[in-house]
C-alpha cells in the first residue's frame, strides 16, 4: 500500500513537473513574440530624435555650432519633459496591464484617456518652461549664441510634446494586450517617413535645427494618427475601445497614484547619466573624457532597448497574470524572461570585449579617444550587464504594480552611492572619466541586487489580491463593463 502510494505521488510530481516545463516552454515563445518586435518599436522611436542630431552634425558649415545647440537642446528636452512623461506614462504598465488580465477591457481605454489628460497637463507648464530655454541656459552660464539656438531649438520642440504624450500612452494601451505589430508597422513607417523629411527640411529649405525638430514633431503626430486609426477600426481592439466619459476624469486620481512614483523611478535613473556627462565636462582634459563617456553613454543607450524591451514584456505578461488572478504563472513569465535576458547580456558583453579595439571607431578615428575606450570597455561591460538586470527587474515592479518602491530603490543607488562613487574616484582618486563611470556602475549594481531582493521577496499570490481588488475596487469608479 506505502508503495502504490509513493509511486502515485511520483507519477503526480512528474505531471507536475512536465505541466511546468510545457507553461514554460509557452511563456517563453509568447515573451520572445512580445520582446523581439518590441526591440525594433524602441529604436525606431529612439531613432526619431537621433537621426536629426546625427544630420546637424553633418552640416558642413557651423558643424560644432550646430551640434552643441542639438546636444544641450536634446539633454535639456530629456531632463525636463521626455523622461517624466515615459515615465508618467509606464503607470499604464499597471493598470491597462493588470485591467486586461481580469477581463476589464473597457477600462484600456478609460485608464488610455486619463493618462492622456494627465500628460496634456503636465505639458503646458514644461512648454512655458521652454519658452524661456535661452534665458535658464545663460544663467547656467552657457555660451549666449549657444543658448539663443538652443532656447529657439526647444521652442520648436514644443509640438513634438503633445503627439509625444499621446504615443506613449497607446504604446502602453496596445502593449498591455500584446498587440506589438501595429506598433512595430507604426513606428518604422514613421521613421522611414522622418528621415528624407528631416533632410529635405535640413539641407534642401536650409532650415537647420528648426527643420529638425519640425521633422520629430510631424514623424510624432504619424505615429499617432497610424495607431489611433489601427485602434478605432481593427476588429482586436473592439472589446477594449471605449467612448469618452465622465469615467475618464474619475481615473486621473488613481493614474497620478502610479504616475508619479513611476516618473520618479525613470527620471532619478535617466538623470544620473546626463549628470555624469556633465561632470565629466569638470575633469582635466574635458575634450577626451566627454567623448569617451559619449561613447560609452551612447553604447549602452543603444543596447538598453534590448533588455527593455524584456522589462515591457515581464511587465505586460506579469500585470495581465496578476489581474487574472494567476499569480504561479506570473512567476513562471518571470523566469523565462530572466533566462532570455541573461542569454542575451551575455552575449553582448562578450562581443563587445572581443572587439573592443575596433567597434569604437564606429564614433571616432581619434587615437587617444580609441585607446582610452578599449581600456574602459571591461567596465562597460559590467554596466550593460547591470543595466539589463536592473531593466527586466524595473519591468516587473511596473507591472506588479511597486513603483513607488522601485523609486526609493533608484535614489539610493544612485544619488547615495553612484554620483558620490563617481565623485570620489573621479575627482579625488585622480581616476577621471573612468572613476566616473565605475560610479556609475556600482549604482546600478546597488540597484540591480536590491530590485533582485525586492523581486525574490515578493509574496506573488498577495500581488494577486491586490491587483485585483485594484481592478474591482471602488477606488476607480469605473462602473464593470464587459464585452459580451
């Protein structure tokens, strides 16, 4: 009888285990489907406002002039509005994600059209802020022929807001129902639409930075009209469309409840990079050390769309389990995330080490910068690794729904040891750009183990619970509406 028994509960813990391994098997095909078009979306919407830096930089006449307007424009558009409003935005990770996993469509569309006034609404002030670009610029103490282009450059960028506002909140609406290839169409229409017109307006109308930003702003507002059209007449969005009511205005309470400490996650993380750049303009030598931390910023901003693209699909598979109230199969999404991301890194820091003494003559032929490069990439190597870790992991807390905790997590990695890491190995232990950039990597070291902590910590059937009484509750005043 024991026997018949222990042989019964072996045959149970095979099925069992074959049952995992066969949801695991699935999870991972559905991440890779979710993941690998989302790659091509972020840099394609990367692209949008690169390729008309990289055309100013080509204008024959006034090169430098006209870069330094681009760069300081750019980092300034950056800081003040484009990292709060993705990161305002990623509280639709939340809650269009955790909305759909409980069968709540409509209410895609209620949360879509609050975060939409929300973001409008933060707009208008950051747009009075431009207006007067050029006057914070010299106070600053930059250039003044500098800081007029640059404050007329922002005031151009102006427009590229709205449309910018718009397209992430229905990336994040299309996202949460996994619908990447419309997105994927959108957005490589819209860059393929850019580029000839930010040329044309470049170097045929000789409209110079004016003609760059026109270009972003009208690739932005494309964008936006594909995916509202693909959203009003595709038949996949029919059980999530929704008309505007007063519903949406009673949802803006609990938007800004996820919107403002996601915005404080992205934004205290974007911003300790421009501030290493910055410092790195203080060392001996400013002309080298700036051009080697470009480059390195520069990689690794192009590698972190991979791994976040990860992050969107952890958090899209994990919000929609934890609203259907699964939440054995939000963990299994979770691991094989982690197990293609770690795959990946691993590949990328490899290929980047072997060849360290060439792939940087893709930014300069400088023999100096070139050397000094290869002698930074081992660490380089070990912040694009971080950075993945720390992208997937962020992806999570936006779809379980704990960014306020991700936000505590990022200020002490970064402001209480990566910029006074940075600082002491930088300035006082003589190590200059490179003391910077190891500071830089020992905070998102200090972020990465404290996500993984966090993550590993984390009671997944009371995330559950919780998402879904966020679903059900009162708290949203959103009336259930199905679709029969």
């Amino acid at each position: 009888m024991a026997m018949e028994e222990a042989l019964l509960d072996v045959n149970n813990n095979n099925k069992v285990v074959s049952v995992t391994r066969k949801m695991f098997g699935e999870e991972v095909k559905e991440v890779s489907r979710i993941a690998m078009p989302m790659i091509v979306v972020t840099v394609s919407q990367y692209l949008l406002r690169a390729s008309p830096m990289i055309m100013l930089g080509h204008l024959a006449e006034l090169l430098t002039f006209y870069a330094s307007i681009a760069t300081i424009a750019t980092s300034l558009s950056n800081v003040t509005v484009f990292s709060l409003l993705f990161g305002m935005a990623s509280a639709l990770d939340t809650l269009c994600g955790q909305a759909y996993g409980a069968g709540q469509y409509r209410k895609l569309a209620t949360f879509t059209y609050g975060a939409i006034i929300c973001l409008f609404l933060v707009c208008i002030p950051v747009s009075v802020l431009w207006i007067f670009t050029d006057k914070l610029l010299i106070l600053m103490g930059q250039d003044p022929a500098i800081a007029t282009e640059a404050g007329k450059y922002a005031i151009w960028l102006i427009p590229t807001l709205f449309p910018y506002a718009i397209l992430q909140s229905l990336v994040r609406y299309l996202q949460a129902q996994s619908l990447i290839l419309p997105m994927l169409l959108s957005a490589v229409v819209s860059l393929c639409f850019q580029v000839p017109i930010c040329w044309v307006f470049i170097f045929k109308l000789g409209l110079g930075n004016a003609g760059a930003a026109m270009s972003i702003g009208l690739s932005y507002w494309l964008n936006v009209i594909l995916l509202m059209l693909y959203v009003k007449y595709s038949s996949t969005c029919a059980k999530t469309r929704a008309s505007f009511s007063r519903d949406v205005f009673l949802t803006i309470g609990d938007f800004f409840r996820f919107a403002i400490p996601s915005a404080v996650m992205v934004c205290l993380e974007w911003w300790s990079f421009e501030v290493i750049i910055l410092l790195s303009g203080l060392l001996p030598n400013p002309a080298l050390e700036t051009s080697v931390l470009s480059i390195c910023f520069t990689t690794t901003s192009v590698h972190y769309h991979i791994p976040y693209s990860f992050g969107a699909a952890v958090s899209t598979r994990v919000s929609n389990e934890l609203g259907a109230g699964r939440p054995q199969a939000a963990k299994i999404a979770l691991g094989a995330v982690l197990i293609l991301s770690v795959a990946e890194v691993i590949l990328a820091s490899i290929s980047i080490f072997a060849v360290r003494h060439v792939w940087d003559y893709a930014f300069t032929f400088e023999k100096e910068v070139i050397t000094y490069v290869a002698e930074i990439t081992p660490i380089l190597c070990i912040s694009i690794i971080m950075d993945a870790t720390q992208a997937v992991l962020s992806g999570v807390a936006r779809g379980s729904g704990w960014q306020h905790i991700g936000a505590y997590v990022n200020l002490g990695a970064y402001y209480l040891v990566g910029i006074p890491t940075a600082l002491l190995l930088g300035f006082v232990l003589h190590l200059k750009g490179k003391g910077l950039w190891i500071g830089l990597v020992a905070g998102t070291t200090v972020q990465s183990i404290s996500l993984s902590l966090i993550t590993g910590l984390t009671d997944w059937e009371k995330q559950a619970i919780e998402a879904r009484q966020r679903i059900f509750s009162g708290k949203l005043a959103v009336e259930n509406q199905f679709i029969e």
